[in-house]
C-alpha cells in the first residue's frame, strides 16, 4: 500500500464499498452484532496480550479480522474501546477497527484507526494539538500526542507522518447518521512508550447494554422493519439531558436507535394497512393520526430523518424522531411534519406519542 513515499489507505475502498445502502444497513444490523459484552481483556501468556510476569514489547499484530489486538484510550473524550483488526460492519458495529494494510501502533510507520462517527469516535473534532492518545497491547502502552486534523473527501490518500504515528479516522460530520462524502482525521505522533503489568480482567467491560428491543409484533415485524427494507434518509444524532461521555461514544446509543426505528416503521406498516392490532403493539395506548391511516408515506422523499436521544448517565429515557415527509392516498394527502416519541425501559422501547402536523 506504500508508494512514491505516500500511503494511499484506499479510504474508498473501506468506506465506500460500503455504499450508501451497505451504511444504511450497518446502523440496522449493529443490535444483532453488538455483544452484550464488548471484551473481557483477559491477561494471558498469548503474544497478543502477554502474561503477567512476562511483556512482551512488541504490539499485537493479528491476521484474522476481528481478532481483538489492543484497547485505544482518549482521557479527553473519556473513551475506552477495544480495538480488533478488519474495517468490516461486524468489526466496526463493536469496536474501533485497524485497517488492513497500514503498521500497527507502536510499529514504525503510519497507523490507521477506524470507528464509526457516531459510536466511539463521535466528539473526535473536540481533539486539539497536545492532547494524548495511548494504544495498550498486552502490558505495553503507546502514547501519541495529538499534531493536527484534517477534513478531507471519501478516497484521499492519507500522507504519512513521520516516525511512528496514528490516524484516527471517521465520517464528517460526527453525528450523521448517513453516509457522508467526506472523513474526518486526527493526526497523533508517537512521544512515549511504556511496559508494565498488563491490565486488569476488567479494564475495558461494555459497559452497557446493546440488546435493545422494539415491541413490533412478530407479524408486523414480517413486514420488514428496517431501513434496509423502508429507506428513508437519515439525518442526525443528538443528545439531550446528561448523558454521560462514555455512554454517548459506545455502541450503545447506535443499537437504541436501531430498535427505535423498527417500532417507527411499524408504525407506518400498521397505518398504511389500518391494522389496528399491529399499530397497538408499537404504539399501545396512542390514538393512530387521521393522515396516517390508509396513507402511503413516501419515506424516500421524507426529508432527513433525524434523532434526539436523551439520557441520565447511562440510562437513556426516551428517543425523538423528526422528518417531513409527504403522505399519499389516505384522507388528507399532503406534507406534513412526523414527531415521534418513544419510551425507553430497560432495553424495551415503544412509541409513546405520535404527531403528525400539516406542513
């Protein structure tokens, strides 16, 4: 991958063969990837993560994607998060992935480290020259002292900095939830190297639940539930209340959202076929909007659907989603303005209110 001096990362080759579909369907796929628990890094004598009484100075440099090598560590941005190599969905819907091709960190040469935008690398534009970001593999810390960011398109070669380096990459904007023609780099040189014991069993545990689950029943999650299936465009994610840092940058908020949108398209299965049994079990309790029943929601046209969580720490409460979109047939065809509320309990989500306002 390393040419006339330059490293073309083929940034499109990872990013953009996922397409715009393919990104689409990672949101949707990540609460059946996510794990209930993210890693356990267990010390063991293994040369991935050394022993106990034995470091190993070298980084861990695993050939099967997927394969957990290390922990990346940003104190400012109060992230923790296991990195494996790969940039597939299965890698990236679950940790921070490194990209195939490019030296691992603490090798000499340019690392590259990926994450989804709003996941794990979500506050990336808050770094600024001078802050710190470490790589532990097995008792081996590497410590990079953040130089310089960058926006650049989908595809760009990433020049290579000097000595022993990372790049963090993600999508620009950090709260789209779409695909986005253009990524976001954060630019780190190696300044300190240091060995000790390895981590502790618990140093990096997921910390919080991803097995969020709409209350769509089975009939009407037959329909096809997810965005894959109803394309809609995607907006934003944001968050209110005080959630805290760690929450918001895992995996956590992305597998709520995924489950927030299947009772969301529920509701528009339910309405457009009047099944007052499909619409109760997504929305019990709420009245079915006039406009909406017997309706044929263009959710293609819809503007970008966008997403407001809000939380307390760790636990999320409710999730509000907002478009405008046209609504055809039915007895009042027209554009209206959707705001939707839902209820978070436990990992249980289901539509509270249900707006639907003439644009």
């Amino acid at each position: 991958m390393r040419r006339a001096g330059r490293i073309f990362l083929g940034v499109a080759l990872v990013w953009g063969a996922l397409g715009v579909l393919g990104y689409r369907i990672g949101w949707q796929q990540h609460a059946a990837h996510a794990r209930t628990a993210l890693l356990r890094y267990e010390p063991s004598p293994s040369p991935i993560q050394g022993s106990a009484t034995t470091c190993n100075s070298q980084p861990a440099t695993p050939d099967l994607d997927g394969v957990l090598s290390g922990v990346l560590t940003i104190p400012k941005l109060g992230v923790k998060a296991p990195v494996e190599s790969g940039t597939s969905d299965e890698v990236l819907n679950d940790a921070v992935g490194h990209f195939d091709g490019t030296s691992w960190p603490g090798q000499h040469g340019t690392s590259v480290l990926l994450a989804h935008d709003v996941s794990y690398f979500g506050h990336l534009g808050s770094l600024q020259p001078g802050d710190r970001v470490s790589y532990q593999s097995g008792c081996t810390t590497y410590t990079f002292t953040v130089t310089g960011h960058q926006v650049v398109k989908n595809g760009a070669p990433v020049p290579p900095l000097p000595g022993t380096a990372v790049v963090l990459d993600t999508c620009w904007p950090t709260d789209a939830l779409w695909y986005t023609p253009d990524r976001y780099l954060v630019e780190a040189v190696q300044s300190e190297v240091s060995v000790g014991n390895p981590p502790p069993a618990a140093t990096v545990q997921p910390q919080f639940p991803t097995n969020f689950t709409g209350t769509a029943s089975p009939a009407l999650q037959a329909t096809g539930l997810t965005l894959e299936s109803n394309e809609e465009p995607m907006g934003t994610m944001s968050f209110q209340g005080s959630p805290s840092a760690e929450w918001s940058q895992s995996p956590a908020p992305l597998a709520l959202e995924a489950a927030a949108l299947a009772d969301y398209f529920g509701g528009y299965h339910a309405a457009t076929s009047r099944n007052s049994a499909w619409w109760s079990s997504v929305a019990p309790g709420v009245a079915m909007p006039a406009a909406l029943a017997g309706s044929r929601p263009g959710l293609s046209s819809a503007s970008p659907l966008d997403v407001t969580i809000t939380a307390a720490g760790s636990q999320p409460s409710a999730v509000l989603l907002h478009t405008v979109l046209p609504l055809y047939n039915g007895s009042s065809p027209g554009r209206y303005a959707v705001d939707v509320t839902e209820a978070v309990h436990g990992t249980t989500v289901s539509i509270t209110n249900w707006e639907v306002t003439h644009d």
